[in-house]
C-alpha cells in the first residue's frame, strides 16, 4: 500500500512539473521566435508561407507547434564545407557547418540544459543556374612545350577540351586530347586526372589536393613526328569509397543522408552570375591589382575555396608538361513553388567594398 502511495504522489508531482514546462516553453517562445532582421521570421509566416512539412506538423500537434523559418544571408554566410579527416577515426569532419540549437528554459540567458536542448545539423549548399539554363559552350587550353636536349629537339603542342564550363554532381566529364609531337622522341605516358583543390583559410592557412578520378594511357602514344594524334576519355565526378579519404572536402557531412563532393565556391565578385562562372575560371591566370584584394577578401570571408580542374598530364623522354582545365562543380537549382517564399532577397547583398571591410574587422577580432 505504501508503494501504491509513492507512485500516485510521484504522479502527481510529475504532472505539476510538465504543466509547468509547458507554460514556460510558451512564455519564452513567445518572446524568442520574433522577427528579427537577420532573418528570423515566426509572427508573419502566413499559411501560404509555410511548407508542406510545417503544416503536417501543425495538423498533427495542433497549438503546440510554431513554425518558423531563417535565411541565411547569402553573401557574408559561406557554404557547409566538411574536409574528412582520417578514414576509421572518430574525429569529426573539421570545416565550415551549420547548427540549429532549441532549448527550453524559465528565462533566455539561462543555461542550456542537455536534456532540454535539441540540435540539427544544416547542411546549406551552393546552387547553381537550373539544368536548362546553364551554359554548354565547351572549354579549350593549349600549351607547348620545348625539347631542347643535346640530340633530341623539337616542340609538343598539346590541346585539350571539355564540353561545358558547369557540371552537378554524379554528372561525367569528357576530355578530348590533340597531340602534336613535332619532337624526335616518342611520348612516353599520358594521365588525364580530376583534381579538387581546397584552400582552407579557417585558423590556419593551407591547400589540400585530392585526385576524384584519373585515367592512364601507356599504349598507341603518338610517335616522334606525328601529328593530329587524338584521344577521348570520360572521368566520373561521383563520391566513391576510394576517395573517402583524408583531406577530400564534402558538401558538409551527414551520416543519414547522402554525401557529396563539395560544390565549387564562387565568389561574390558580380551579381551577373555568367559573369561571375568567367571570372572563376580565369581567376588564377591573369588577376589585376585592383580585383586582387577583393578577391582575398571574398576567400577569407568564406574560410573554405573549392575549386576543381581536369589536368592532363604528358611525359615525353625526361620531360614532363601539365595542362589544365578549370570547370565548376556544383548543385542545380531546384524549381521554386508557389508562394515560396525569396531565399535571396536583395536587400541582403553586400557590395566588393563591403566585403574588404568585413574582412578587415574579422582580422581585428581575432
């Protein structure tokens, strides 16, 4: 009988408690989920507003869900960036991530309790211009390289192409070579290779360069003299369990749902974005002095710069020459729904000065 008393007793006292959380979650939500101009927005989400899965949860729990919803600002918040540390270790992927925090408390500078507190991880990804829009003009470098040995001479002209400037993810990309061997030695070895190059910026300055995929050729190589020598071949652009390896950067990583390369990070550097795909391209071949400090700029501000380029590689006698290709490597935009609401409203952007000065109060806060 006395254990029946206990149970009943503590019943009670936990019911009076939960009723007491219950009106304290409302009294801070109310104040908290207000709209703020960093883009939190609660009390003016109309029905139109709100997603499908906000209003399934509404239908489901009734008056105790409120819906909200945060936009990142574009331009001064950088995209999820995870660069894998060592495979089998259980250090977490190190990089630029996103978390979304709520917690229940009597007042807003309280403590948050761990069995109070819930966290997500977000993962905000970098979209390019939709799969009908994108640009499909292909891409064309050459070089030449001089023999000049004590008894072997002559020039190797090398041209390579890819089809377009932007692929997604998954897609495959064809190279096309043309060799002209007007040298009197054979080529040896020829590699055509996808490399993913991350400059980190975050803390400690550093790049790392991770090869996606990579083809060989050892075998019908163009002789000495022979010209117009042509060869195809298709490299994938996919996430394998061969490059899971350290150093390789993800978009973010998520164990429950799938991973993939990192985008491409293009800098804030024109609200055209046609323009802005050119100046990436060719932002390490011939940079002025003026756009150089802007582009520092842009690159400290994001932490993470992905970029990727297909390099050909060419070994003729004791000599060996590199060619590459910059293309961009990103996310396509998905169709806007109806009533969705503008995750890039204009008033948000920020302009290349701007941008030197928020790079500047970020170095004195440090």
């Amino acid at each position: 009988m006395n254990n029946i008393k206990n149970q009943k007793t503590w019943k009670n006292k936990f019911k009076k408690k939960s009723k007491r959380k219950i009106e304290s979650i409302e009294e801070v939500s109310s104040i908290v989920l207000s709209d703020d101009s960093y883009g939190i927005f609660s009390q003016t989400l109309t029905i139109n507003d709100l997603t499908p899965f906000q209003l399934k949860m509404i239908n489901k729990n009734n008056q105790q869900t409120i819906p909200f919803r945060i936009i990142l600002p574009p331009s001064i918040s950088p995209s999820s960036v995870a660069i894998q540390t060592t495979q089998g270790s259980n250090n977490k992927p190190y990089g630029i991530n996103y978390e979304l925090t709520a917690f229940i408390g009597q007042r807003i500078d309280d403590n948050q309790p761990a069995s109070s507190t819930v966290t997500i991880v977000l993962r905000k990804l970098t979209a390019g211009p939709k799969i009908t829009q994108r640009p499909l003009q292909p891409i064309v470098e050459s070089i030449k390289k001089t023999i000049n040995l004590p008894c072997y001479y002559g020039e190797l002209f090398i041209k390579a192409s890819i089809e377009k400037p932007l692929y997604y993810h998954d897609e495959s990309v064809c190279v096309s070579i043309v060799l002209d061997n007007l040298c009197q030695l054979p080529v040896r070895k020829l590699q055509v290779a996808i490399v993913q190059i991350a400059e980190v910026f975050v803390l400690t300055k550093g790049t790392y360069r991770l090869t996606v995929d990579k083809h060989f050729c050892k075998v019908n190589l163009p002789q000495a003299g022979e010209e117009q020598w042509k060869y195809t071949t298709i490299l994938n652009t996919n996430l394998t369990d061969n490059i899971l390896k350290h150093g390789v950067a993800l978009d973010g990583y998520i164990r429950q749902e799938k991973n993939w390369l990192a985008s491409s990070t293009v800098l804030n550097l024109s609200e055209n974005f046609k323009e802005c795909l050119e100046m990436m391209q060719n932002i390490n071949k011939n940079v002025n002095n003026s756009t150089d400090l802007v582009i520092k700029a842009n690159k400290e501000l994001h932490g993470i710069v992905i970029s990727y380029c297909v390099r050909v590689r060419c070994w003729i006698g004791i000599s060996r020459c590199s060619l590459y290709i910059p293309f961009l490597l990103m996310q396509p935009e998905k169709e806007s729904e109806a009533g969705e609401v503008d995750n890039h409203p204009s008033d948000l952007k920020v302009t290349n000065d701007e941008l030197v000065e928020i790079s500047n109060d970020n170095k004195s806060t440090v």
